[in-house]
C-alpha cells in the first residue's frame, strides 16, 4: 500500500528567507510575477507562484501553498476529472482535459487555485507537490529548500504525531492545535504555530465535515429524483387521460339517451 | 412590416455587429483582457446571467408542457409551443455563452468522455445535453409541418414524434427538474463563501421552485411580446389563470426560504440592518413577495396592466436571486471585488440578440403560434417603439431597404465596438504595439538630467511627486518588453501601476537578508552556528546574531538611522529613512562643499507638496504613521 505523504510546516521555525518560494519557482518553470491587478491582492499566491511566505506582524511568517485535503472540494467539483486525488497525497492537474469552467476555484475553502487570466489559452495553476518528484522516491522543492526544517516532508500518520510531540513539548510556545488534521476533513499539509493561522482560509468558520460531503447530500437524492417524477407526471398523465375518457363515455351515453327519446 | 418590428430589428442587429467584434476580442485577447474576472471572482457576469439566469428564465417550456401534456389544461395548449421554443433558444443561448465563459471552450465535450459524476456541474452538463436534444424533438413537430417537409419519409417521422410525445415531455420534467435544481447545488460546495442569508441545505429545492414561478411569469411576459410585436391577441383569461398559479408558487418560494432561514436561526441576520440584509428583503420582495401577494388578487391578475408589472417584477427578481448568489453574495477576501466589464455585458446582449432575432425568424415561417390567433395590425398603440424609432430614423431612414437597413446597423454597432476597444482590449496580446498613457507627470516637469530623462512623477498616486528616471527604467526592465510591468494592459481603472508595487522597500523596512548566500559564504552547515550561537534555542530571526556584528561597516557615521539590535536583523531600513538618514546629510555636506553634487540636500526637490502624513501606508513590517511623522 502506499504511504499518505505529507508536509508539516512549523511557522516558529521559519525565518521568512523565502527558499521555498525560489525552489518552486524554479521547479515548476514559473516567470517572474508581474504586478498585475489579478495578482497579488490576496494572499500572494498567483498562476506564477504556487507557495508564498506571508510576513505577519512580530516577525513571524506563514507559507501559504495548497493543503491537499485528503476529501478535496476541487476534485469532487471537477466536472471532468482533471484535478484529482493521488495515494500518496497529492492533488494533481491534467490540463489536457480541463474545460476551464473555475468551479475548483468557486469550491476551494482555501482559495489556492489561480487562473492563467492573461492568456488566451489558460489553465488552472496551483501547487502539485512535487508529485514527479514524490513518486520518484523525492521530496517537494520547498521542504528540500528549506535549511531550517520549518517544512518537512514525509508520512502523514508520523507527522501527525510530530505535531502533537511538539505541541506537547512546549505547549506554551505554541497554539494547541494542528492546523490541518480535522478541518474539512483534514488536510495533507499541516501547520504549527505560534500565532493563529485563520487568515489561511477563506472562511475562519470551516467545519471538520469534509466539504463534497455538503454536494453529495443532493446529488444523491438524482435517482429517486428520476424514478418519483417521472413516476408521478406518469400517474397524472393516467389520471387526467382516464378522466377525460370517463367524462367521454359519460357524454355519448347521455347524447345517446336523448337521440333516443 | 410595422415600424416597431423594424426599430426591433435594427437595435438586434446593431447589437450583434457589436456581439462580433467583441467575440473577436474575447478569444484574442483572453479572459484576463475583457472581464473583470479575478482570481477570487471565477464565476462572473456570464454564469450568473447567461448560465444561472438563462437556464431559470427557460423553465416556461417545462412548466408548460406538463400543464398541457401531463395535466391537460387544454387552455394552455396556445402557450406551449412559443415556450417550448423558447426554452429550446434558451437552452441554445446557455450553451453558446458558455463558450465564451469557459477558458478552453473546444474542451466544452469533455464531459461526455471525461465523467466526474461526483460533480454536480458533471450533472448540471448532461441534464442540459440531454433537454436540449429533448426539446429539438419536441418542437420537431413545427418544423415537420412546414410545406418542405411533406414528404413520405418526413410524415413518418412526424408520426413517430408525436406518438412519443408523452415520453419527450415526461423526459423534459424530469431533466428539468434535476438541473433547475443542481444550480442551486452548484454553491452547496462553498458554504464558506456564499453569504449566510443565501446559502442554505435546500439551495437546490428553493432554485427550483423559484425557476418554476418565473418560468410561468416568462410565458406572460412572452405573450406580451409576441402580442406587442406579432399582434397576436393577448389571452387574458389564460394568462389571469397562469397569473395564479405563479403567485402561489412564488409564495410558496418566498415562505420556504424565510421558514428555512428562520429554523436554521438565521432570521436574526436578516434584520441586523446591514446591507446584505436589505438586499436580501429587495430581492425577495422583488421576485417573490410583492408579485406574489399582488397576483393573489384577481383585480390585479385579470388586467394586462398588473400581469406585466408582476411578470417583469418576477423576473428580475428571480434572476436577481440567480446574481446575489454567484456574484453579490459570493465571499472575496478584502480588497478584492468584482464589476463586470462592458465586454462581459455586450457578449450577454449579443446572445440574448441572436437568441430573439431567431425567435422571430422561426415565428414568422413556421406555425408557432396556434391559428386561431390571427394577428391584428399592432400600429401604432405603442409609445416608446415610435419614439425610439423617430431617432434611429435620421441614422437608417424608412427607405431604405431592409437588408441594406439591417447591415448598416449592425456595421455601425461593429464600428462602435471597435472606438471602445480601441484601449487595446482587442490587441491585449500584442503587448509592445500598445499605447500606453503618459505616466502620471505633475505639471508637466520633465527635467532633463543628463541622459536619464527625470521626470517627476506622482507614483503612488498620493499627491507627492518624486523623480523618476523614466528611460532608465526601460533600459533596465528589458526595453520595451517591459513596459507591461508599470503600464499593465490597460485595465479599466488600473492604467498604472504604483511604484511601491515593484519597490516594495521605498516605504517600508525590506528583507534584504540573504539566507542562502550566507551559507554558501559560511561554507555550508558548519557555518550555522556564526549566526545562530546558542545551540538550545530555537533557530528565528530574533536569536540570531544581529547583522551588524559582522558588517561593521554597513553603519555610516554621523547617521541619524541606527542599526536595530537584536531580532529582525535582516531588515534593511525603508527607502525613506534610508533617504533621510543615511543619504540626505551626506549629500548636504557634499553639494556643500562641491555644487555639481545633486542637491539631495534640498528638501523641495522630493517634496513638492508637503500635505500628506501618510508615508508607510502598506507592507507588513511598516509601522502605522503618525500624523505629522513627515521628518
């Protein structure tokens, strides 16, 4: 079986150098960011730049990058099935069969995918971790960039329990949570931290249910849909029809009554 | 022909001259260049109207059809044919404005081959294939009848159609009723966005039973038209009795929505006296309750009067609801937002155009309208076609034929298109043949400073000029490749861009720290422990070794700036206090003593209007300015 992989980043050890930001930069071919209207109001995040280092107040910074929810909304959005959930973690993108309707994007709780707005043939652009790299026994650009350890790469399970050791360990330094773990029902990127990370989500009020969970409550209800209506505008199409014929014999036997008298 | 059905014509046809160009410039110029799309906008003006708002207003043909098929209110029967032909021009309206939403429209058949079908949207796709075909065969019948088509052959499939009528209308119901509602599950996925007074479980139940009310409304509205434009008679008593039906569904529309709101306790919103309160009470006013309750009375509902006030009042109500939720009540973080750009607003009109011009085209050749209905001349009854007409009258006058008529309109709305892409909208991506505007120059000065042709500027827009080394600049970004990066593509209220959106540091304190050239020049790990000394503690910014401690060098002496201590080493000081502290006096002793030294030392050359206190307006590391805090 294969291993659920996954990123922890603890916001106390980032220094802010912006490795990660170089490293995926390079590692996905992306070119510089333009100041653009539809770039970089935000979060930073834009189709030329997957992971970003947000510098929040007293000196802490925050990446930002996509979670890759282990029940992702994107994928189950995906109206063709070129966004999707790979064993090892990842949530990776098939531009050959995209159609380019951004319903992945209306669905992200986290706001991560960009659009390519400037070009005449656009894409989705968001982070894969790495997945060529992942599934070449790798780990993703940011966390080989990184010196300080502040992201690292490996089993979700393990790191998992890393997370809660250090809360553990030091449980006045940082908040008593990991981020991540049950939040749409949790995520293959984790964080620690010192400060709150809501900002990170579009919504700070997301639940633990996982979000297709909400569009598969209707969804699911298609087949009954199909066999009730078609069953009832059936049946009151007999109705009326037979009522019509009854009203029918009804008249031509009166008309017949009088003919006869 | 009468002057209204001319004047009609004419405003179709100007609309879809402008329609071409502007399609042109969609494809040419990409989404990004001729909508106000964002990255936290995906869905705008074309899914909200064209998609949303297309589909709902087809809901007639459904309805209509089970009226008449399924219930057999033979009453009806006059209205099933012109609704069944709508929602087919609908339905066809819907799918090309798709085309020009999607961002790869010639991927649009990958859901046939590509099946997601945990993806309501995979639902929505093929319910609107699938009714779109089942319409075409049930207006087939129509189409059979005309005079070409009476033909052996062409009988027997007539026959057969119509021997499957019941199957193609039940088929209709059903489709209709699964994707009516799946619009409104579309945005179940998003509770964090959608604004709580409008998202709700039975999003799909409310989408569709308000689809039904504004389906019924339509056929009124429709019957309007055909009698304002054919002079078909208007069928009072029919419409009076489809009024009714209407007002209880909206009733029942606008009671299910509040009855849902207030269980889920979320009543209390809707009277916090915000603005999305009193937009949510517009709405539903608009579309449900006031039509509704006025359509209870039957004063209301037997005069033409009230009908067409309560049809138009559903209307944009319900596609208001369809707006609220894809675009108005649709979350965006601070300091984004969404208005949809006059390109998104013309493709729009354009396909409602050609939808209503192919409407009349069909209506005037085959039977779609039953033949009881003989029409009466409409002239000229009418106030607002002949008053309209008078105008368009001096530009096309009555003389001139109607081909020659209608081309000219629709060249003269193309050439008008063209005057307002001439910002560049068309050719946004042929970035160097663009003109760009003048940079923001205050009064003009250009001071020609040697060879780098000084300007002063007005950068950030916030009153001050600065000198601005206009040439330079271009030399330096790579010519005229570059001219994109300050002069953007010509975005509406967005020519320019500041300068703090490239120097980020001329306001406020930068990282200019360098973390991996200092490992390389530390040789690697070994060298962590120069800066992070003390092994236990964690290794941040704040228990690192402060910069100055190695550049001794870095403090200029007789500098009013001293370097920070301690944590946040890394950060070079802003542009500003760079300026005062570190250049000005050291400029002002030099042009002291030798006059061919720039005058930085002269406070009016940077400041030429000394009005604003606020400095460090943005980033993350600036502290708040105090008023006054002008140095």
């Amino acid at each position: 079986m294969t291993i659920r992989q996954a990123i922890l980043t603890d916001t106390t050890h980032c220094i802010g150098c912006n490795a990660c930001v170089d490293a995926c930069k390079k590692e996905n071919q992306l070119s510089k960011d333009l100041p653009r209207r539809w770039k970089r109001r935000i979060d930073d995040l834009s189709s030329t730049r997957f992971t970003t280092v947000l510098a929040k107040s007293g000196g802490r910074f925050v990446r930002q990058q996509c979670r890759h929810c282990l029940e992702p909304a994107c994928v189950s959005a995906c109206i063709v099935g070129a966004l999707t959930k790979t064993p090892q973690g990842p949530v990776i993108y098939d531009g050959d069969k995209c159609m380019g309707c951004r319903y992945c994007m209306v669905a992200c709780p986290y706001g991560i995918p960009r659009y390519d707005w400037e070009k005449p043939i656009p894409y989705v652009r968001k982070c894969t971790m790495c997945y060529s790299r992942i599934e070449a026994g790798g780990q993703p650009a940011c966390v080989d960039a990184c010196d300080q350890g502040a992201t690292v790469f490996g089993p979700r399970d393990q790191l998992r329990e890393e997370a809660h050791h250090r809360l553990k360990r030091n449980p006045k330094k940082y908040i008593d949570k990991v981020y991540g773990e049950t939040q749409v029902g949790g995520t293959s990127v984790l964080y620690v931290s010192d400060i709150p990370l809501d900002f990170l989500s579009l919504n700070p009020e997301l639940g633990d249910t996982p979000l297709p969970d909400l569009t598969w409550a209707a969804l699911s209800k298609v087949p009954p849909i199909i066999l009730g209506m078609g069953g009832l505008m059936a049946g009151v199409w007999w109705i009326t029809g037979r009522r019509q014929k009854l009203a029918g014999t009804v008249e031509t036997a009166t008309d017949k009554k009088e003919k006869k008298s | 022909m009468t002057t209204r059905q001319r004047t009609l014509k004419t405003v179709l046809w100007a609309l879809i001259g402008i329609f071409g160009v502007v399609t042109i410039a969609r494809f040419v110029g990409g989404l990004g260049a001729t909508t106000g799309l964002n990255d936290a906008t995906p869905w705008g003006f074309w899914i909200a109207f064209d998609v949303m708002a297309g589909v709902a207003l087809a809901a007639g043909g459904f309805v209509l059809a089970a009226a008449v098929y399924i219930f057999r209110l033979e009453q009806y029967k006059g209205f099933a044919r012109p609704a069944i032909l709508t929602a087919l021009l609908g339905y066809a309206a819907v799918a090309v404005g798709l085309l020009y939403d999607l961002g790869l429209p010639w991927h649009i058949w990958h859901p046939i081959v590509f099946p997601q079908p945990r993806s309501v949207l995979f639902e929505v796709a093929m319910c609107v294939m699938i009714y779109l075909t089942v319409l075409l065969f049930e207006f087939s019948p129509a189409i059979l009848e005309h005079r070409l088509f009476n033909r052996p052959l062409f009988r027997t499939v007539h026959r057969l159609i119509k021997k499957l009528t019941i199957v193609l209308v039940i088929a209709g119901i059903v489709l209709s009723t699964l994707h009516q509602s799946s619009l409104g599950s579309l945005f179940l996925i998003a509770p964090h966005r959608v604004h709580p007074l409008w998202y709700s479980p039975i999003i799909w139940i409310l989408f569709y039973i308000s689809a039904i009310g504004l389906g019924l409304m339509m056929v009124t509205l429709e019957s309007f038209f055909s009698a304002w434009y054919f002079g078909h008679p208007l069928k009072l008593k029919q419409l009076s009795g489809l009024g009714r039906a209407a007002g209880s569904v909206l009733l029942g529309y606008a009671a299910l929505r509040l009855g849902d709101l207030a269980t889920r306790g979320g009543l209390a919103q809707a009277f916090d006296g915000s603005g999305m309160a009193a937009l949510f009470w517009f709405e539903l006013s608009l579309g449900a309750l006031v039509p509704g309750l006025l359509l209870m009375f039957s004063r209301v509902r037997s005069s033409s009067a009230g009908l067409l006030v309560t049809a138009l009042m559903t209307v944009f109500g319900v596609i208001g609801y369809r707006f609220d939720v894809a675009i108005v009540a649709f979350g965006r973080p601070d300091g984004v937002s969404y208005f949809p750009s006059w390109i998104e607003i013309a493709v729009s009109l354009g396909v409602v155009a050609c939808a209503l011009m192919v409407f009349i085209w069909l209506v005037e050749r085959l039977r779609v309208y039953p033949e009881d209905e003989e029409p009466h001349s409409p002239e000229p009854t009418g106030a607002v076609a002949p008053r309209l007409a008078g105008s368009l009258r001096l530009l096309l006058p009555h003389s001139m034929s109607a081909p020659r008529r209608y081309s000219l309109a629709a060249m003269l709305g193309a050439v008008g298109a063209i005057f307002l892409l001439a910002d560049g909208d068309l050719f946004g991506a042929q970035l160097a043949a663009t003109p760009v505007s003048a940079p923001r120059t205050i009064e003009g000065k250009l001071i020609d400073h040697s060879a780098a042709r000084l300007m002063v500027v007005d950068g950030n827009r916030d009153g001050r000029g600065v000198l601005f080394a206009h040439d330079q600049h271009v030399e330096d970004l790579g010519d005229k490749e570059a001219c994109e990066m300050c002069h953007h593509q010509r975005l509406p209220f967005d020519s320019q861009s500041a300068c703090s959106d490239c120097h980020r540091d001329m306001y406020l304190a930068t990282d200019i720290f360098d973390h991996s050239s200092h490992i390389n020049h530390l040789e690697g790990r070994q060298g962590c422990s120069r800066c992070h000394r003390n092994a236990d503690q964690v290794k941040t910014r704040e228990t690192a070794t402060p910069c100055a401690d190695c550049h001794q060098g870095m403090i200029v002496t007789g500098s009013s700036i001293t370097p920070p201590t301690g944590g946040s080493t890394g950060l070079a000081v802003g542009y500003l206090d760079a300026m005062h502290g570190l250049c000005i006096s050291c400029h002002q002793r030099e042009s002291a003593a030798d006059a061919t030294e720039p005058s930085t030392g002269d406070c009016a050359l940077c400041h030429q209007k000394q009005a604003v206190a606020s400095w460090r307006h943005i980033g993350p590391y600036a502290a708040p300015a105090k008023p006054g805090d002008t140095k």
